[in-house]
C-alpha cells in the first residue's frame, strides 16, 4: 500500500477507558480519523469492576479537557470540581455521555477486543519497506474475527484485566490456581454486591498500595456490623511510605486521609500486620487456607484464613504486540524513556516530569503506548497524566510538533515523599511538599532547584 493512501486510515485507539477516549476526542479535534475499540460490553468497562470505589482524586482532576469540550457542546454539565467520585459515578456521568456525543458515536465499538497488532504482509522480523506498511488490527467480536487497518496504533488497553499474582518472585504462588475460587484480585465489593463472601470469615488482603487500604477499610467497616469479621494484611516491603503516605502533607487530602485509617487500624489492633512477608504457597488446612512465606527471621505461615483479596497491582499484556518493535524499560515494563522517571525502587516527589510523544513513542514507527500501560509495572499513575499523553501523541500525529512537544504537566504532590514508616512505628521524614527543614533547603525549594533531596519541581 502507498504511503499518501496510508493517511487516509483511521488511527486506532485500543480502550474506552477514560484516556482512550480522550485520545479519541483530541484527534477528533484536530479532523485526524480515528477508530476505537472497547473489549467490553460498555466504555469503562474495567472501571466498573470497581465502580463502589470512591476515588480520592475529585472532578477536576479526572476529566479531559477535549472530552469536556465535546459534552459541554451537547449541554453536559461538569459535576462539583472539588467532589470525589466513585468509579461508578465516573462511569455513568462522564465516560458514557462521552462515547454517545455526536462526535464519537460512531467511531467507538464495544465488544471489541484486540488480540493482535501487526504490519500488513510482514512480521517483526522484516525491516525494508515497513514504514509504508499500514498496522492490521485483528479485532475479536461476537461475530468472528477480522483484521481492519490503521496508520497508527494508540494502546490505551491499561493493565486492570492482568492482576499481578500473589507469589513475591512475581510468579504464582504455589497453590494459587488451586485456589482460585477463595481469591479476588483487584478491590471487590465486600460491603455491597460481595458481602456475603466476606461477613463472618477471615480475610487475607496482600498488598501495599491504595487498593490493599481500601479493602481494609472496607473489611473494618464490615466487622463493626459483624464482629465475627476479621481481617489480616500482608505486605513483600517493610517500607509502607507508599500507603501511609503524606498525612496532612498530601495535596490530594482525600489521599493522605486513606493512609491515616489505614495506619490507624493497624496501630489500634484492628488489623494483624504481617510485613516483610514474601508469599511462597497456599494449602489447605482443615477445610480452609494456610499461606506460607518467607520473612528475614526465615519461614513463617498465616493462617487459617477463608478468604484472599490480592491487592499486588497490575501487569501490562504484552500479547497483542508481540509483533511489534518496542522499546521497554527492562524492569517495569513501561515505554524505556519513562522507566527511570516512575521507577518506583527511587524516591519520588510525588510528581512526574512533563513527557508526551516522543517519550511514548517505540522503535515501531506510529505505535504509542499510554494511560496506566505506559507505566507498566509501575503502581503511581494519575489520570491528569494520561490527559497530557494522549494530548501530545494527538498532535503528533495530526503534525503539530509544536503542540506536541510543548508538554506541560503538573501534579498534586503526594506531601512527604520518601518518609520510612517501618512496622515499629519509627519514621525518618523528608520534605517534598512539605514544610523545609531548614533555611538554606527552603530557599532552594523558593528557587525551583532542589532541596530535600527532591527532583525538579512539579
């Protein structure tokens, strides 16, 4: 196929989740033709999995500016800036008014899900000639299978529908399979359309991250109506900075208030903490589970339990493009340019550097890779971020380098950065959003340089 044929295919967008719809919108404002592709039944699909979720970013933070653009033309109105969402709630007065505006009606297809990306006529193999190939998308529906063309490919699929497992080598545990059906990966609904899985039993929460502090909070708030309820939690890390997080500090209060209750049912003895606990087996015992693992002062086993929630983050599937060219960060997984800037071995301020196409971008020519996927493995993604991202690629690709290139982001801090709260209590605290612990470091953060030990301002 020749190359002035190529640009009169749409580009594809792969996910109807918030920033695969944004993506759709900013190119459709910018005339580029687009096609996109939502596996599930509905826009947000994934979402829905957790729509009882209230979510600690509020409305202002969670829409697009293009997309708001589009309601606003049909009489949306934008919900409360400063009120905090559920997943649900984003669902229904956001992302599904959006996908039926006359502008993306008929550009998005649901129950359609991407299982393969390639180059027409050649595999990854071949160099000559590749650019001047269009992308064949091969789309499973209900009706079959077919292959449709795209000059461009944005991946915007996420990573929620591949939990990682709850084995610490970051393979499954033993066991795991074998007891699949006591397991519930991600945050379930354990006081509404779950409860009865949960009253009265002992629950197991793995995870060190806001999702395990959800299920907690939502596991104590079922023992108070049921006292037989109880609940235990693991973490892999002793450091639980990440979801203690910044307290008062924490420019999303919302935030550093799910860290405070969660530390405090800890320090009240309502949760039995188990840190440092690297899962290595689950088995069965008298009818229910044992978990056993490794700690530093060496084997050791929790239990009896009758329940799992695994709480141990996401993963990307990198099935649908494994005839593609990328460039990954070999430890996370996420676009290389990105890996060292999100990694989440290294402190961070609780902010990410500007980044938009060129960051993104792969050595295959036209494929982006961005929402949550773009982080891979990393856990700290903001939607805000993504908004940015798919800004940027639209205007690359709509040949607007100026646009594209001139990337702007800036996000709430997360307060103190890379405070140590160790499981005796103990913390060493840093700045990083808040108060300096001295002149000399104050006047450095007045500057824009960096103070604290913290990165270049947000």
């Amino acid at each position: 196929m020749q190359q002035h044929s190529q640009k009169a295919l749409p580009v594809t967008v792969i996910g109807g989740g918030p920033v695969g719809l944004a993506a759709a919108a900013h190119l459709v404002g910018r005339g580029v033709p687009v096609k996109l592709y939502e596996a599930g039944p509905t826009v947000g699909a994934n979402i829905r999995d957790w729509r009882h979720v209230r979510l600690f970013t509020p409305w202002r933070y969670c829409v697009d500016a293009a997309s708001v653009a589009l309601l606003e033309r049909q009489g949306w109105k934008q919900p409360p800036a400063h009120a905090f969402p559920t997943g649900g709630e984003i669902v229904r007065d956001y992302l599904e008014p959006l996908a039926a505006t006359p502008a993306l009606a008929d550009i998005v297809e649901t129950g359609a899900r991407v299982v393969a990306i390639s180059r027409l006529g050649i595999d990854k193999v071949v160099s000559h000639g590749r650019e001047e190939r269009p992308f064949v998308v091969a789309v499973k529906t209900a009706t079959g299978m077919r292959r449709d063309l795209a000059r461009a490919v944005i991946d915007a699929s996420g990573t929620w529908a591949t939990p990682n497992p709850l084995g610490a080598s970051g393979v499954p545990a033993d066991g795991e399979a074998t007891f699949a059906d006591r397991i519930a990966y991600g945050i379930p609904d354990v006081l509404g359309r779950d409860r009865h899985l949960y009253a009265g039993q002992t629950t197991l929460v793995v995870g060190a991250g806001h999702s395990a502090a959800n299920a907690l909070l939502d596991l104590a708030r079922l023992s108070d109506a049921d006292p037989t309820t109880t609940s235990i939690w693991s973490t892999r890390s002793t450091n639980l900075a990440r979801i203690y997080g910044g307290g008062d500090a924490d420019q999303l209060p919302a935030r550093g208030e799910l860290g405070a209750q969660t530390r405090a049912l800890v320090e009240n003895g309502r949760v039995s903490l188990f840190a440092g606990f690297s899962i290595i087996r689950i088995r069965e015992a008298d009818g229910r589970v044992m978990i056993d693992g490794e700690t530093a002062a060496g084997p050791r086993s929790i239990g009896p339990i009758d329940r799992i929630i695994a709480a141990t983050g996401q993963r990307p599937d990198l099935s649908l493009t494994r005839e593609l060219r990328l460039d990954l960060d070999p430890l996370l997984e996420s676009t290389k340019a990105l890996g060292p800037l999100i990694d989440p071995n290294e402190h961070s301020c609780g902010s990410v550097p500007p980044h938009g196409h060129r960051e993104l971008a792969h050595v295959e020519p036209g494929f982006y890779t961005v929402g949550v996927k773009s982080y891979g493995r990393a856990p700290t993604f903001l939607l805000l971020t993504g908004y940015e991202q798919v800004r940027s690629v639209a205007a690359a690709l709509a040949g607007d380098m100026a646009a594209a290139d001139n990337v702007q982001l800036v996000l709430p801090e997360t307060g103190v950065c890379n405070t140590s709260f160790s499981v005796d209590g103990s913390a060493a605290a840093a700045c990083c959003g808040g108060p300096a612990p001295d002149r000399a470091d104050a006047v450095a953060k007045d500057d824009g340089k960096e103070g604290c030990g913290c990165g270049v301002a947000a």
